[in-house]
C-alpha cells in the first residue's frame, strides 16, 4: 500500500487503546457512554482534531469529530456506537471489562461489537491526521452511544437535532458485514458488504385468563400462562417460506456463480441448506425469537395475566402492520392481545443503498488488492444497525468491518467470552485505513 507505515507499531497502538476501551464498562442499559466518548476524544484531540460532544441523556454522549478537507465532494464518515450489550458474568470464563489478551485473543465486552471496529477507524483518521495528507471532502468521526435500544439517544438524536452535521455526507461507514474464511466449507475469503437491514419489529402478546388461588383445580385452559405458553408454541412451530428480497438475489448469485450455494432456481437445494443453518434462515423470512416473559405474582395466585416480548426481525419491504395481523393470526387465540412493543411505535423503515457506488467499489478493490481470489458480496444485515437513520435521510451508508472473523469470534456478538484476535485488529486497522485513504485522497 502507498504511505509507508510501521504497521508493528501500530498494532501496538491499537492493542493498547482497545484494552483500555474495553475496561470502559458501557453495557447498555445503563449506557455510561459518556466516559467512552471522552476516552476517544482524548485520542483525537491529543492529535489536534477537533472534536465536539453532545449530552443525549445524563451520562450519554455523542463524540462527533472533523478533520476538513477541501470540499471538493461530501463529507465521509466513520462511524461506531460506544455502548455494548450487558454481560452475564456467570457464563464468562474470562473477565469482561479487562482488555486481557491470551493465546492472541484480546477478550472483553464489545471486542468484536463494536469497540475493535471503533479503534479500527480511529486507527484511520490519527494516521491520515499524522500524514497530513490533503483531503478532498471531509472526514468524519462519529462514535454514538444507544445502538444496542435502538438508538433513541444516539444516531436517531444526532439526525433529528443536529441534521446540518449529517446531511453534508456523501458516504458512511458503520457495523454490519465482515469477511469469513469458513462459509459452505470454503477456505476462501467471502466479504460480505451490507446494504440494507432487516427492521426492528418487538411486539408484546398478553394473555388474559381467570386469577385465583393457585390451591383450587382451575381449568388449566383458562389459566393465562398456559394460554400465553401454547400461543408461543404455535409461535415456535410456525414454518414460513423462503422470500427474495434484491440484496439475497444479488448475494445467491455471487456465491452460487463461484460454486458455494444453490441458485435461487434451485429451490429444494436452497431450502435444506438453509434449513441446516438459522443465521441463513434469518436472511430469507422474518424471524420471531421469544425474549422476555412475565406472569403471576405469586406463588399460590393464578395469573389472570400474562405476557411475552417477541423479537421479530423483518425483510425489507415487510409492514409491520400486515405482519402483526399475520401473528394474531397465527396464534388464533382472541385471549391474546398482540401489540407492538412501545418502544418500537416510530421505528424507521430500512431503505436499501445501491452497489454501485464509489464507497462500495472501493472497499472491494481494497480487499481484491489485499487478496484477489477473495469474493465479494452485497448482503443484507439480519440484525438493526444506525445505518438505517443515515438511509433514511438518502446517504448511502454501508456496514462493513474489513477482517475474517471466524464462527468463534461471531458467537462473541452479545455472546460469552467476546474476543478478536490481534491479527484480525491489524488487518482491519490496515484496511480501514486504506479504504479512508481511497475515499478521501
């Protein structure tokens, strides 16, 4: 790559500042970000970026930073979220909120979502600041807190009070794909870029029953927890068809031309395939996981109420209005109530980016550069990600981590013992780089 860069050194430096992040506890809720914006901000200002915060909620901060360059095209921003999900500490084997590194692993909270990613891009803008190469369009560095509860006070904050510091950019870069060396069995690199997500669709289903005491024979049928169990089951049990959306289209043809999955035309291939694997199942039907449930309130009183949290997750395209009815349905029971979850009553739709653009095909001739019998794909995120409120707003903003995590560094995402490994830190710290270089010089 051009620049000559001591990349040793800079692993060194980017191990450092991830262990010191990562004993940044940012679990979310509380959230506490606040304390993980300063940290990079520090960072970056010891460097001479400006950089300024935003205050969302007591405790939660935005870091938002700008290095400018000659404003011959938009704006290109980098962005991470500073919070993670909670930790179990009964199911760690390692400490969470330590930074330790054993056998070439760097363990903790957020390791691979999203605080390595953060350094990784943080990693770009002090090399190009130290360089002082002259930039074409701006450079944005953008590190929110409240990813992980739908970003109320976080990307959604930062676009509906401040949209005069989004809607200079051109192009964004967030969570959302990676590269994988284990995909159908192949050892060969397949990068996936996301384009588009699925959409955040929680709902609540309360089941409404007859209370008494928990010493007299009842009828179990009218009990509501029975009522609620047997709808979740019908729930569980529900198969539902394989649908194409543009994204897994454009994905089933990449890979099926270079011989690692059936073609759409072959459906009975397709369908055991994805039969055998749920995170493939996710990209091809709305999901529905059970997440929280609550009845009774004591143990010798029969609930006359009970209800349950679902986690759906819908293709693009999907209204949430047509799927609820497709759940009352489902369920058959007019003893239970199915309503969307409060906190989801104005979530954004996703809209999909085009790959065709400069940001995309930047990023897959770096990867070709980097190694050019990788494979390269547009995919859709299962998972809600801030892209959405960037999309919404008509910036193409991708979701791409540029390193091979392998199934074990994947289970980390809000799983036990999360880890990236130092080797997966420097490659994507040296991608990041290059793909800001690309984009900016």
């Amino acid at each position: 790559m051009a620049h000559a860069i001591d990349w040793v050194a800079v692993r060194r430096e980017a191990h450092g500042i991830l262990s010191d992040y990562l004993r940044i506890d940012t679990s979310n809720p509380p959230g506490n970000e606040a304390a993980g914006a300063r940290f990079l901000g520090r960072l970056l200002e010891s460097e001479g970026v400006e950089t300024r915060y935003f205050e969302t909620a007591p405790g939660r901060e935005i870091l938002y930073a700008r290095i400018p360059g000659d404003g011959a095209h938009g704006a290109f921003m980098l962005c991470n979220h500073i919070d993670t999900v909670p930790v179990e500490a009964e199911y760690w084997t390692k400490p969470a909120f330590e930074g330790i590194e054993e056998g070439n692993r760097i363990y903790g909270r957020g390791a691979v979502d999203m605080k390595s990613f953060a350094v990784m891009q943080l990693i770009a803008v002090l090399l190009l600041r130290r360089q002082g190469i002259r930039l074409k369009r701006d450079l944005v560095f953008c590190a929110v807190p409240d990813e992980e509860a739908l970003g109320t006070y976080g990307m959604r904050w930062l676009c509906d009070q401040h949209p005069e510091l989004v809607d200079d950019v051109e192009f964004e870069l967030n969570e959302g794909g990676s590269g994988s060396t284990e995909f159908q069995g192949t050892d060969r690199e397949v990068y996936a870029i996301a384009t588009n997500e699925k959409q955040v669709c929680w709902m609540r289903l309360t089941a409404i029953g007859v209370p008494g005491h928990g010493s007299v024979a009842h009828a179990a049928d009218d009990n509501s927890a029975v009522i609620l169990s047997r709808a979740l089951q019908r729930l569980a049990d529900w198969e539902r068809p394989l649908v194409f959306v543009p994204e897994t289209k454009a994905w089933l043809k990449r890979l099926s031309a270079e011989g690692l999955l059936p073609g759409p035309e072959d459906r009975p291939a397709l369908e055991a395939m994805v039969a055998a694997s749920p995170a493939l199942r996710a990209m091809f039907t709305n999901t529905l996981n059970v997440t929280m449930v609550e009845a009774g309130i004591k143990a010798n009183v029969i609930p006359g109420r009970s209800s349950a949290v679902i986690d759906c997750r819908l293709l693009p395209g999907e209204s949430r209005e047509d799927w609820r009815r497709a759940v009352i349905d489902r369920v058959g029971d007019e003893r239970v109530v199915v309503d969307f979850h409060e906190e989801v009553q104005d979530e954004v739709e996703p809209v999909p980016v085009p790959w065709d653009t400069e940001l995309y095909r930047v990023i897959e001739q770096v990867i070709l550069d980097a190694n050019e019998d990788a494979i390269v794909v547009p995919s859709m995120t299962v998972g809600g990600t801030d892209n959405r409120f960037l999309r919404a707003r008509g910036i193409p903003a991708y979701g791409f981590a540029p390193c091979v995590l392998s199934k074990e560094e994947r289970a980390g995402f809000h799983g036990n013992d999360e880890f990236i490994t130092v080797e997966n830190l420097q490659m994507g710290c040296e991608l990041t780089y290059e793909i800001t270089r690309r984009m900016c010089t």
